[in-house]
C-alpha cells in the first residue's frame, strides 16, 4: 500500500477546521480559504468535495432572520447569553446547530399573553 501523504487531507485534523468548513459553505473563493488558514487550494478544494457534505453546507449557511441588529447580537454574545459568531472573512456567521440550541434553551415565553 502506498502512502500517499500530499493527498490525505490536512484539514480533517486542522485546528481551525469549523471556520474552514464555514468558510467554505459560504462560498469564500478556494484561494481566500487556502491563504487565510495556510493550507493548499488542492486541499480545499478536495476537503469540500469529499468531507463538506450538502447538509453540513447547509448547516453552515449563516443565519437568517435573527431580529435582532448586530450591535443588540454583539452586546449578547459578550454577556455571554448568545452563541458567539465565527468570523469568516470581514463577515460573521453563526453555527445553526447554536443557534438552534440557543434557541431551545430560551424559557419560552408566551408571545400571545392573555391566552388562557
Ligand atoms: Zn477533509
């Protein structure tokens, strides 16, 4: 069996490997991704075919439709009371997963007060 090491994928392993994949998912060009976190284009662009399936992309997607402006989301997150936000380029996004369960552990409160 031959080794093969320039073709195993390095960032499987890589420290930083949720911003790759975020990165990735939202649509940095394969070049922006392999200078920011120093690893080939080959490796990008391999990693994303085999190991970013469609869902995890689409988990990855930022989220949309959070009412709340930036600064109110930035205040939350430092307080410590909102999943904190993986910088991706000059953009931020959140994880859904986080958020969804940020989400679940809100007390819910009920919206329509006077129900019952
Ligand atoms: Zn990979």
């Amino acid at each position: 069996m031959k080794r093969t090491p320039g073709l195993r994928c390095t960032i499987g392993n890589h420290p930083a490997r949720p911003q790759i994949d975020l990165a990735i998912a939202t649509g940095l060009s394969k070049r922006a991704v392999a200078e920011r976190f120093g690893v080939s284009r080959d490796v990008v662009w391999r990693h994303g075919q085999a190991h970013l399936t469609a869902e995890m992309r689409a988990a990855l997607k930022p989220v949309k439709g959070i009412g709340h402006c930036r600064d109110h989301l930035r205040r939350k997150w430092k307080a410590g009371e909102f999943p904190k936000p993986i910088a991706v380029s000059d953009r931020i996004a959140f994880r859904e997963d986080e958020i969804d369960d940020w989400l679940a552990s809100r007390p819910r409160r009920n919206a329509t007060a006077g129900t019952r």
